[in-house]
C-alpha cells in the first residue's frame, strides 16, 4: 500500500495525535498482524483488530462525504479498508489497489472473518 500522499491525507493527523512522526506511524502500522474481525459497513469493508495502541485515533468530526474505494483507515481501535467508494469518518492513512470486493467473483469478498492481513508499504506510485 501506499502511504500519506494523496491516498492517505491524514496520515499527517495521525502521527500528530500519537505524538509519533509519519515514517514512525507507517512502522507502527505496516510491521502488525491483523485480523479481519469481520465484515461490514459496506460489502467486503474487514473491520481490521491488532492495531498497535499507539495508533489509536478517533474517527474524524465531520465524516467525508466520498472516501475512493482501497483507501486504508483508522477508526478508533481498528483499522480497515474501503472496498467500494462511500461516505465515511476513519482517519485515512494510505491506499491500497487491492480489489476487496467483486459480486462477479465467488467468493465476492477476498477476505473473510479470521483472516490474516500484513501491509507492506511501497513507494508512491509503485503499488
């Protein structure tokens, strides 16, 4: 995935509040084991548990109207992905051109309850 940038305009917000530096929330974040708690919100949305504490970030005030589908967040205590464009209120850190969702495919969803999930961080553009 990619971090900041464009793709993770909050990233910024979130090593503020956690008193880190952004290169430090990007360890933080990309050297943790998740686990899709499961699944909801939105068709393929994982709910995302291992956050480290540090991480922890309330979602934001006002919620943006249109979040871009693979933007990767943070919401409170979790962290997620957006697998189709929607309104939302999660912190957004980095994007990911994973597809998490296709009604065409069997299973629609790439991930299910109980899975593992890693983000590996790449250079802008180099998803």
């Amino acid at each position: 995935m990619v971090y900041g940038g464009a793709g993770g305009p909050d990233l910024a917000e979130v090593a503020r509040a956690a008193d880190l530096t952004s290169q430090q929330v990007v360890e933080l974040h990309s050297s943790a084991n998740y686990v899709v708690y499961f699944i909801g919100f939105q068709p393929g949305f994982p709910y995302l548990g291992g956050l480290d504490e540090r991480l922890h970030t309330p979602r934001r005030a006002e919620p943006r109207l249109v979040v871009p589908s693979g933007s990767v967040g943070i919401g409170g205590s979790q962290t997620g992905i957006y697998p189709l464009a929607a309104p939302g209120g999660w912190q957004l850190i980095g994007h990911t051109p994973l597809s998490l969702f296709d009604p065409q495919q069997q299973p629609p969803t790439l991930l299910r309850p109980g899975d593992s999930v890693r983000f590996v961080p790449q250079r802008e553009g180099v998803c």
